[in-house]
C-alpha cells in the first residue's frame, strides 16, 4: 500500500502539491471529528453527575458545532484539493503522452496497435481520472483519521488503545494480502480494456468490408473475443474481492464488540468510571468507519496503480534524438548521402545518394513499393536513416530540432486526414494565428474556395472526422490550402493529385503550381504533367535510384522511365 502511494504520488506529478495539502487538512479534518467526541463526553459526564440547567448542553452543542464547522471546512478543502489532483493528473499525462508521440520514430505505430494507443488514452486514464479522486479522497480521509482517532485513544486509555492498534493492524494486512492477489488480475483488467477498444476500433474501421462480403456475424470473432476476455477478467477482479471484503467486515465488528467487552470488563472491575464507559462504547461504533471507508479504497487500489503503469507506457518507447537547434536556413538545398533505412529488419532503401538544388523541382518516380513515399518521410524526419545523412541546407537534419525542421517543410499528403472542426481551423494547421483573411486567401488560391464557400456555414462548416463529408480532390485542396498558409521554403507533394477526377484536375494543378512557386519541391506523381516540368527526375526501383535526369534525358533513353510514360500515354488515349 505504501509503494501504491508513492506510485499515486509520482504519477500526480505538478499535482504532489495538491496532494500533500490535502493531507494537512486531512489531519486537521480528523482533529475536527475528536472535537466533536469531546462535545458527546461533555452531555455524557452531565447526564451522569444529574447536571441542571441548560449550561452543559449549551457548552456541548457549541463544542459539537466547532467540531462540525472544523471537520465540514477542512475535508471539503481536502477533498478539493484531492478531486483537482486526480482530474488534472489525468489531463496532464494524456498531455504528456501526445507530447511525447510526437517524438517517437512513425515505425511505431506499424508494430504496434493503434488500438491500445487509444485504449489508454482513453480507457485506461478514464479508470484514473474516476478512481485516482474516490480512491485518494477515501483512503486519504480514512487513513488520516483513523490514525488521528487512534492516537487520541491512546492517549485516553492505554488499553483501548492497544485493542484498536491490533484490529487495525489486522484490518491492514487483509487489505494488504487483497492489494497483493490483485496484482494477478489488475494487469489483465487493463489489458482486456485495451483490447477491446482496440477491437471495436478495428470493427467499425473494417465496417465497409464487413458489409460488402456480408461477414455480420461471422467476420466478428475478434470482437466477440475481447468482449469475453473483458467479461471473464472483471469477474474475477471481483470474484477475487469477496472472500477479503467479508473478512474485513468481519474483523472491524469483532473490533467493535471487543471494545463494548472491555468497556464493561473493566467498569465491572472498578478500573474504569461510568463515564469513561458510555464514552467507549459510544466511539466504538466509530472508531472503525473510516478505516473501513480506506479499506474499500483499497480494494480498488490495485487498479488504479495497474493503470498508471499502463498509461506511462506510451512515454517509455524510445523517442528520435532531440538534442538538435533552433536552426533556420537561408537556403534549402537537400541532400542524401549513401543513405541506408529499414523497416523492422526489411531492407527498403539501399546506398541511396542525390541532391536537390535549392529552389528546383524533383519528382520522384517509380514503382509501387519502390520507396519514394520513404525518401520524403526521411526528409521530414518521420524516421531517422539506418546509416548515411539526410542534409537540409548545409546541415544533417539530425541538427535542427524537430519543430525547427517541420518549420520549413510543407507536406500534402495523398491520403489527407481533416479533424472534426471547422473548414477554417483546418486549414489554419497550416498556421494557427492566421487571420480569417488570411484563410480565405489561402483557399482562394488552392481552388477551394468555391466549393466551401456553397457550403450551409461557409468556412464555419463542421465536417466529419477524417473529412468524411468531403470528396478526395475537395480534402486534397484544403491540404494545399495548409501549405499555401504554412508558406513553407520545401515543399514534399505526395501524390497530391492521385485521387482527384478529371473535371477538378486543371484546377488543382494551377493551386499546385502557386503553392510551389520559388520553392524546393519534391514530389511524387504517377501523372505525365506533374513531371514533364521537372528540373530533376529520381527513377526509384527497389529501393535504389537507377535513373536520374530531366524528362528530355530520361526519355531519350531505354529504361523505367521510358518504360513508364509510354504505358502512361497509352492509358491517357483510351476510350471508353
């Protein structure tokens, strides 16, 4: 429980200080709630000496109330500050986490699930940002006071003292055995959590190809699976608890029964007055409702720490070296320098070397798998090169920090992802402080404007997340419309016109043309007028460049290339 604790206290982070003054007026909570015993020992010892008049009760009521207000005033404060600690640390790491995915190398999210990324994002910091506030205000509260309580006891008669001292230390070490069997079964509570978000994630992703091979049904195994594995390791989380649960019970009204007991034995006796003995058998009623109340915070304590190690795990997988410079060149010139890069242990790019002028127009070409989609996420750094350098203006792009390389590269991506936000704040990803003038330039000259424009709310329209309200070459131009506001010296066009119909290509190409005006451009393009204008042309085969020149060269000779324009003429003439 102790190291349960100090996990808690770790994990809270900013938020430890907030957890420490709870704990202050946590004991002054406790000291609250004696008080008030020493209002109930007041009437108790007048009733007993036959005292008249109202003076007792009033000295009673008063001592009873300042123990109220004490207790109500200090535990609403605790409890305040308790809430504000598990909430906001629970804020703070789902923060953290996105800081720190930001870092890590794209491969990351090829091995592993993007469901259990958005599992505990979700699920997994859900369970902390309900339990971490119930579990520390409980066990906080009933910890704080139970050992205020005892103490006092203590103090009052060593006996009764040492009665509660050892049923407590029971009570503890069966929330303990309970805390120590739950380490078996937490981790797969939250395993199975993960799991089945991941499945359901995966469900209705796949829900296209489900419907069109008719698999509702069949085709939901996977599903079905998480669901049973999520129901069989909550039961037994449960299941686990009972038998605890029921022996805590068990030994608190013992505790209390043995406090009666000995108030009686020991009146009978002469070794203690009549109204030492009402006192104690009124407070052993008491004594154990909040070590009690800690105990039930402890039963869930093991899946709250389970999911904090769950949620720190995304920040413990190895980020790209950072220890680059605020770097900004004047010239923007790219170079690869024998540049090796693999996937896992597969070898997709090999001994690649080029340059790129500054200001020029490369495209990059080949076939499907070749690695011309790699060569561009190594410019942007999306991974770091297995050996060789990737140069940016003079400079290894290991050199720059990552927000200083991103802020001179644009991308237009061929799959284009848009947030369920407004058209206007998705275009300003480009720039967040851009104003709406600036936006609806921006648009203007991507060609989007028409489009947005005839929309119910214009720029304020809200669309669907991943842009589902909008066709490929309407979300293509918004992307271009991010790079024109981003105004960025590179340029990496992604197969930008891949999607787009005929009827909207002219258009987009001119809103090409004015994004990659003075520019350092690398593109990647399966269509004829892309290249034809291109100052170089990097044939890519197999992960090695076999060919390189103007359109003019590359096509004089036998080749990929030629290969290539000739089966792309010949596709542009058929009819059908």
């Amino acid at each position: 429980m102790i190291r349960a604790i100090k996990d808690i206290l770790k994990f809270s982070g900013t938020e430890s200080g907030n957890i420490n003054k709870s704990i202050l007026f946590g004991i002054l909570a406790g000291v609250g709630r004696m008080i008030e015993m020493a209002g109930i020992y007041f009437i108790i010892t007048a009733i007993i000496n036959m005292a008249k008049g109202y003076a007792p009760s009033w000295q009673s009521f008063l001592i009873v109330l300042s123990g109220v207000v004490v207790a109500c005033f200090a535990k609403g404060y605790s409890q305040m500050e308790q809430t504000h600690a598990g909430y906001f640390m629970a804020a703070n790491k789902r923060i953290a986490i996105a800081d720190h995915i930001r870092t890590i190398p794209m491969g990351y999210f090829n091995e592993n699930s993007l469901g259990e990324l958005v599992g505990t994002m979700t699920s997994v910091i859900d369970n902390i940002e309900t339990l971490a506030p119930m579990v520390m205000v409980r066990l906080m509260d009933g910890l704080i006071t139970s050992l205020v309580m005892l103490i006092c006891v203590l103090a009052f008669d060593l006996r009764f003292g040492l009665t509660m001292l050892l049923v407590e230390c029971i009570y503890l070490l069966i929330s303990s055995m309970m805390e120590q069997k739950s380490k078996q079964v937490a981790p797969l509570r939250q395993d199975s959590e993960v799991k089945l978000v991941s499945a359901v994630l995966e469900w209705v992703q796949g829900m296209s190809i489900v419907k069109s091979f008719n698999l509702t049904g069949r085709g939901d195994r996977a599903l079905s699976d998480a669901l049973e594995y999520n129901r069989k390791s909550n039961t037994k989380l449960e299941g686990l608890f009972v038998p605890y649960t029921i022996a805590q019970k068990i030994v608190l009204q013992i505790g209390t029964f043995a406090l009666i007991t000995e108030s009686v034995y020991f009146y009978l006796k002469g070794t203690l007055s009549l109204t030492y003995t009402l006192m104690m058998i009124v407070m052993s009623f008491m004594v154990f409702a909040h070590i009690g109340s800690a105990g039930s915070a402890m039963a869930i304590l093991r899946l709250l720490t389970s999911s904090m190690e769950k949620a720190n795990k995304p920040e413990s997988i190895e980020k790209m070296d950072e220890s680059g410079h605020e770097y900004e060149s004047n010239k923007h010139d790219i170079e690869f320098k024998n540049v090796n890069f693999s996937y896992d242990k597969r070898q997709v790019l090999s001994n690649i070397s080029f340059k790129i002028p500054d200001k020029t127009t490369t495209a990059i070409v080949g076939t499907s798998g070749s690695g011309k989609t790699t060569i561009c996420n190594l410019i942007a750094r999306f991974w770091d090169v297995d050996s060789g350098e990737v140069v940016m203006g003079g400079r290894n792009i290991k050199d720059y920090t990552l927000e200083a390389l991103m802020s001179q590269i644009s991308m237009v991506f061929q799959n284009v992802y848009l947030f369920a936000d407004t058209i206007e704040n998705n275009i300003k990803f480009g720039s967040l402080n851009a104003s709406h003038e600036d936006v609806v330039r921006a648009a203007r000259e991507a060609a989007c404007d028409d489009f947005i424009e005839s929309l119910p709310d214009g720029y304020d329209t809200v669309i669907g997340e991943g842009g589902a309200s909008l066709s490929g070459g309407e979300k293509q131009r918004i992307s271009i419309a991010r790079a024109i506001l981003k105004d960025s010296p590179v340029i990496i066009l992604d197969e930008a016109t891949a999607n787009v119909d005929p009827e909207n290509e002219d258009r987009l190409q001119k809103a090409i043309d004015r994004l990659t005006a003075n520019k350092t451009i690398i593109m990647i393009a399966h269509r004829l007028k892309t290249v034809r204008g291109a100052d170089q042309i990097l044939v890519v085969d197999e992960g090695k460049i076999v060919d390189r020149g103007n359109h003019k060269e590359l096509l004089a000779k036998e080749g990929l290339y030629r290969r290539f324009i000739m089966g792309r003429e010949e596709a542009e003439n058929w009819k059908i």
